[in-house]
C-alpha cells in the first residue's frame, strides 16, 4: 500500500491541529503529514503576545504551545524556515523554499491543508517603515518592543483602538509608559460595539490614563535618523519612541488565489461546511478562510485562536475519514481594559442595519454580585433582538471583574436562537457572591422582552 | 367601582414581588394591595444570611431590599407581626391575627397570594431546643449566631453539608471557630452533585480546615444546663459551644392545605403555569410551592430566591390581567466554598437513574485561563448527556475563580435543549485572561460527544 500523504502549509494554530488530529486518527504506516512553516516557530499563541510585552508571562517560551521537535516526536515531519511559494492543484504538489539555503524543491500530496493564515495591516504612510514602528505578531515583534523599552522608550503610540491596539495600550501602561491611543472612528472598538457601549470602553481606558484620541487619522511618523521620534494626526505631532500598529488583519490568501482556490469578497478563502476548499483533498483553516456568519449568512473573516484550532481539529477529522462540520461563527469576542471586561457576541445596531434586519435594542445596568455582597461592580448588558419574532440576535457586555464571561449564556442562547421571552425565564444560577436575584443575563432579557412588546 | 381586594401572605420574595409587580400594573383607585407578614420584616434576604455571619456584611440593614415603610410608600398596605390563621375559598377571607395584640380579624380579598415560604427541617432530636442550636433562617438567628460568637463560642459543629451547611462552615472559619462538619451522606452536597464531583468539594472544604465527618448522622446534643456542650454523632462525642442546622427547608404549605388547595408529592402547594393554585383568582408561589423540572417533568421544590421573585412577577402580571407563565426549573446552582466555585444544573447520574433516563456521562479538566496566564485555575466539568439523543441534560462544574458562573452557558444549552455535539461547536468567547483556546464548556461536550460516539 503507498503511503498517503498530508502536506500542511503554515505551523501556527489551524495547521498544527489539523495535523495532529489527522496524526491521532492515521496510522505512521498509512500516512506521512508534513508542515511547512516559513517561520522559526509552530503552534504559538499569537494571543498571548500582549501579555508578554505586559510582563504578565514572564518567558517567551511559555507561549509556544508546541516545539517543531515536540510535533516531530508525535509523527509531524515539521519543517520551519520553509516556505511555500506556489501550489500545483493539478499536478497535486507544492513548490517550497527553504529560506535558509535558497534552494526550492516540490513536494506531492494527496491532502493538502492551507493554513496561512493573516497579517497586520500596514497602511502606506510616510515613515511608516522607521525603526520603532512595530506590529504585534510574532515574538520577533513582542522582542522588539521589549527590547525599545528596555532602551528607555518612555512614550508610545499605540495606533488602533481596536482588541490588539487596546491590549498593548493597557500593557504598555502597565510598564511605565506614556501612552497615546489614535484611533479614526469617533469610540474605540467600533467594529465590535455600538457606540454608548463603547463609550463605556474609552471611560475605562482613559481612567487608566491613557490619552485616547478618537475621530483622529494617523498622517504619518516622523523619524530621526532612520528613528521614530514622533507620530502625526490630525496636524499635531505626538511625541514617540515607539509606535504599535493595532489595525486588525488581513487574510494571506495570495498563494491559494495565485493557484486557482476562490477567494471571497472578505479576502478570506472560500471554504464549504467540512473546510474544504473547493479542491477535493484540498483543506483550508484558521485566519485564511471565511467563515459564514449565522445571523446574517454573510461570509466574515474572523481571525481567532479559538476558529483556527476548530478548523483544525475538523480538517484533520475529515482527511481521516471522519464527517466533522463547521457550523459557522456569531462574533463571540472577550477581551478586558483594567478592571473592565468586555464581551460580544452576535449583530450590534450597525451589523444587523448593514444586514438589513429590524432589531429593537435595550440597554440595562445591574450589579455582578448581590448589592450587599463585597467586591461587585456596575455590569451594563446591550441586546439587539429581531423585532419580527423576538429571538435573540446579538449581544454587548461591558462592566467589572465577573462581566465578561457572561456573554457565553448570551451566545450559546443566540447559538441556540432562544427568543428573550425564553431567556428572561431561564433558569440561571444565582448567589450572592455571583449576581443578584435577577442576575444580570436574565434581567437585561427581561428588560428587551418588555421594550419588544411596548 | 368598587375596589378590587388583592391580599399578599407572606411578605418575602415571591409575596411582595407578587404585591409590587401588581401595584406597577394596576392603579391606586382600581386595586387595594394588602400584605400579611408574621414576622418583623419584609423582602429580606435570606440567602444573604451566611455571609452576615462571616462579616463580609457588616450591616444587617444591608440584606433588607425594601422595609415595610418603603413598600407602604409605593402603595402596598404591609402588615408585619400579622399571622393569617386560615384561609376560606368559599367565602374568599382570611382571619389574621395582630401577634401582638392577639386580636383576630377577618378580611376578605378577590386575589390572594400564598407565599408563605419554607421552614427549616429541625429532626427530633435528643437536645436539639438546647440553647446554642441554631438555624440559619432569618435575621434574628443571624443575630443569635453572632451573640454567641461574641460570648466567646471556639468550637463549632455544623449540622449538614448541603448549599447552606457549608456557607455556614466558611464563615465560621473565617471568623475564628474550630469548626466541624457532620453529614449523614458519604460526600458533601450529596443531594446537588455526583460523588466524583463532590469530592473535590470535601477537599476544598478540608483544605479550609474544616473537620468534615461524612457517613456521620447527629444523634444528639449535651447541654449544660440547658446550653450546648457538644454533638453527638456516630458513638463520639464533638465539643461544641455552638451547632448550626443545615439540614434543608420544607414547604410552609400546611394553612394552604387546611384550606383545600392541593399539595404535592413533594409537600408544595401545587400551581399550573400561570402560578394558579387551583381555584380562580388564587395564587402561589415562592419556596412554599412546587415546580416542574423540564427534564424529567417531575414536580420539585426548589427554594431559591430567583425562582421565587420570578413567581412574584408573574403573579402580579396576571393579577393584573396580564399573561405571564413560568416555564419550570432545571435546578440550577451555585455555591462556593473558599475559593473554590460549584455550579450545577439538569439533572446528575442519580437523578437520570430515578427518573428512569439513560445518559452517558463526562468528566474533563481543563484550565479557567490560558495555560500562561497567570491566576488561573483547574475547572472539572462534568456532563450529563441522553443516550438516544445526545441532548445535553445536566452538568456540574468545580473548579477556581471563574468557574462557578460558567455553569450559565451550560444551563442556557440545557434549557434550549442543545445536543452537546452542538455545544462542543458553539461560538463562546476565547481570551488568555479568560479561557484556554478551548473554552472548558465546548472542550467538555467535546469530550462527552467523543465519548457519546465510542
């Protein structure tokens, strides 16, 4: 029998799950899997990044999930320092460089697993390239800013006011610095909350004493000799030693266009309900693909650990055989600034707008814990409901320690399409030390309930 | 017009929230809200009570959410220190006696409201009326329990490791007493968790340096000179200057079956979905009546303060003309001991064995933060999940901070009755402060579906 083989390009999340769950469920016998990863690491958590420039992980090491030796001692044949520059689907083969030599060779598969992927947004503005402008990515860029601050960067620009920008901004407080948000829409987080919950955000963030600038468009960085010293917006100069671009992603789907898979409007890869591509045999996850949106139906590019690794696991279940599915996404998002945490799930006004659903919205404030109880804070909870049927469509949550992780009560009901009817008599756990009477989820569906049929 | 008579026993949770909802809805002219309250206070909160003890409240004021005074300001003629006696269907009265006067009288109403709450289970035992034996109901047994701690009680034996025999535990611990735990079942919380996941429970409990006898059965109590000297269980005697009885609550639902309304199986007046008792215009609801759990369909008492402002709710909507039914329960709590967090809802192997359902069951543990974070904690979920179907039908959760309330993402799945193969896929929020890339919630019912499929 000729051994069949698995070809993965990319080493991070998507593609290293997919090979690991393939390698768990075929024999070394029946099939070879090798990655291909044109960076120095495998499997590392990208999302961590911002809590190592915090100086909340102590080791860099700590965010490797798993070496290249540690997938090789399970059966991966991980090759790093490799890249991949064309994919034949005819031929069913890849060409791939290895960047240290220079020297390219072709490699057949019979399953192929794209995995590539995204990367930072780099607009084209002057001086953008100066030594002290940095993205978070990698754990070259997490050492790099470590190794600015260490050189006595006193104030940074964090440009972005989005998940990334406002992380690195809380962390970059956390180690003494000055720093500045720019951000162009009127609130931080605009993509992800309506604006009179994200204005609860920018309280938190500049209660941290962050100068957050919003409405504001970044013009360029100025440089000396080669150096950041400076970022403009808005025709003022904000002094900087280090700038950080927090401008979300974009998917790297060029190599998987240049041979011929479809990429959607989103940029993302387009990909069926088993994640795959098109091309039978031919895979694709993780921050590369599109995914579809079950509010709306509409394809979103959503790049996130959690998606990327159940791609994954499917892709590797499905080249084994297996029948797995991705039944798609609904936005859910946490995140935390200090003490406040912030979660999302589901359409907010402009989504369910843009998708031309009529929602009712309503906007409650209650307590995380029983009133009497120490140590609760404010938790302000916003759902959109679709105005024809009453079901749940969408979610905002942002409040004190105990706030964030409720949005997954309100995204497994939107998951499950419960109407707030439903929600506001469900049957949730209750303690003083862990909410009120009503707690927070099921008062805020009360509350909708009650607008809806007003 | 004549005035509609709206008459409320029992001014706690369900009564007064009956009594408040009905007020917002109907005006001063059209209805007269009349409430009877035996004792000398209103909408307190009981289940605030262990953490009175501990010192975490400092002011017992605190666990009063509305003094009869306030309700009298918004409208409600409130009586404390007013028992009714008996209750005529026929002639729609009640007699009520002024406890301090002793004066009876009659008054007649057009809605009545049964909430006439629980009572705690009090065994007959040798020497259980000595002086120092204590219940954990009321502010007044709070205030006893504080009397004796200041007279110097060291030694403490609490009677029962349910929900309220270990809160009891924790703040007497905290405030400085040798505090023993004896209970009859061979694991704490035997009534509310498997035994694998009540283990962790006693660890935590013992890790506190509680002395926890389980398989023990309190046969009596010493006293001298009629005041407690020590417990007696198993043969060996316990000092004790003090002994709290967690021993659980029974239905207070003897004047409403005196009166011919019916009473369950479980000792709960039983209501329909609209919280009607049975006889038009009669109502009942709080920890004085019986509910239906939605997975085996059978009647239950839960006393819990959510369920029972629930039933005030809607009692008062329909008093008011409104439509309002209460859904059922699934027996969804939360508890937490030190810093150890216990969530449970659905139904657990003993309950599936009883009601005749056969389910698979799970136990994963995974982490509440992402393996670098620092703060996190190991969480244990546990599954309960139908055989024929996969439908998720109960879980349990033990674990550090952050776990407990994670128990509403799995209460939310149970009761829009997800499959857990579902679940294992469901959007829930990912962030290294939060959870691990697999949230302990989809990891778990990927486990239970993996196995489910074996």
């Amino acid at each position: 029998m000729e051994q069949r083989r698995v070809l993965v390009i990319g080493g991070d999340a998507a593609g290293m799950s997919a090979a690991s769950q393939a390698r768990r469920m075929c024999s070394a016998e029946s099939t070879r899997i090798t990655a291909f990863e044109r960076g120095p690491r495998t499997s590392y958590a990208a999302c961590g990044l911002p809590y190592l420039v915090e100086g909340l992980v102590e080791d860099p090491a700590d965010l490797v999930a798993r070496s290249p030796e540690e997938h090789r001692e399970r059966g991966i044949d991980v090759h790093v320092g490799h890249e991949v520059t064309s994919i034949d689907l005819d031929a069913r083969n890849v060409v791939v460089r290895d960047l240290a030599s220079g020297e390219e060779r072709t490699e057949g598969w019979d399953d192929l697993v794209v995995a590539t992927g995204a990367r930072g947004i780099v607009p084209p503005l002057p001086g953008i390239e100066s030594e002290g402008v940095q993205q978070l990515r990698t754990l070259d860029d997490a050492a790099a800013i470590e190794q600015a601050i260490a050189a006595g960067a006193r104030n940074a620009v964090v440009v972005g006011a989005g998940y990334i920008g406002l992380e690195v901004a809380e962390a970059l407080v956390h180690r003494g610095l000055a720093v500045t948000v720019i951000e162009m829409a009127d609130v931080p987080m605009a993509g992800n909350l309506d604006a009179d919950m994200a204005e609860l955000v920018a309280e938190a963030v500049r209660d941290a004493g962050v100068d957050l600038r919003l409405g504001a468009a970044v013009e360029g960085f100025e440089s000396v000799q080669g150096r950041l010293g400076a970022v403009v917006a808005e025709g003022t100069s904000f002094d900087a030693d280090l700038a950080v671009l927090g401008l979300g992603v974009r998917p790297n789907s060029e190599l998987a266009k240049a041979a011929g898979l479809e990429v959607g409007p989103t940029g993302g890869i387009v990909v069926d309900e088993t994640m795959n591509a098109g091309v039978p045999g031919v895979w694709a996850g993780g921050d590369c693909v599109q995914s579809t949106h079950r509010i709306t139906g509409e394809p979103v590019v959503i790049a996130l650990g959690t998606h990327a690794n159940k791609h994954g696991r499917i892709i590797g279940t499905n080249i084994a055989g297996g029948d797995a599915t991705f039944p798609g996404v609904i936005g859910t998002a946490i995140t935390k600034f200090a003490d406040t945490e912030i979660g999302r799930t589901g359409i907010g006004e402009r989504e369910a707008d843009r998708a031309g659903i009529d929602v009712v919205t309503s906007r409650s404030t209650s307590r995380t814990r029983a009133g009497y109880y120490p140590g609760g804070s404010p938790i302000t909870v916003k759902l959109s409901v679709r105005s024809d049927d009453g079901v749940l469509v969408g979610a905002q949550v942002v409040g004190g320690p105990g706030s964030g992780k409720r949005i997954d009560a309100l995204a497994t009901a939107i998951w499950a399409g419960m109407t707030v009817d439903d929600l506001a008599m469900a049957d949730l756990s209750y303690a003083p030390p862990f909410s009120p009477v009503w707690d927070p989820v099921v008062f805020a569906a009360g509350v909708a309930d009650t607008k809806l049929h007003r």
